[in-house]
C-alpha cells in the first residue's frame, strides 16, 4: 500500500451509504485514497524518488530537485 513520504498519509477505509426513502438504508465498504505523486525530491542530499502527497507538495514541504 502507497504512502506518503513526509506526513504518513495513507489509505482509509469507511461506509459507503445509500439513501434510500429518507434514512440510511444500506452500507457498503469502500476506501479512500490519498492523491499521491511521484516526485524527485533532495533528500539529505541525494537526490530521490518518493510518493508525496498532493497536500505536502503544495505547502511546500518537499524540496523537489
């Protein structure tokens, strides 16, 4: 399972619901995924490829290279 380099985000898992007539009614499983990029980051001095976040690239967490 993918995850995030720098803050650790990875897959979630809940209840997908189905509205029906005014009240849940039925559940089913599904999961959410984290939008991760594959990014060539410096890291310690080496340049690396690592999955990072769209989160994280954003914000500026990453130094990419």
């Amino acid at each position: 399972m993918a995850k995030c380099a720098i803050c650790d985000k990875s897959q979630s898992s809940g209840n997908k619901l189905s509205i029906t007539r005014s009240h849940i009614s039925k559940r089913s499983p599904r999961t959410w995924k984290p939008n991760l990029r594959s990014v060539k980051a410096d890291i310690d001095g080496q340049v690396k490829r690592i999955y990072v976040c769209a989160k994280c690239l954003r914000n500026g967490k990453v130094k990419r290279a």
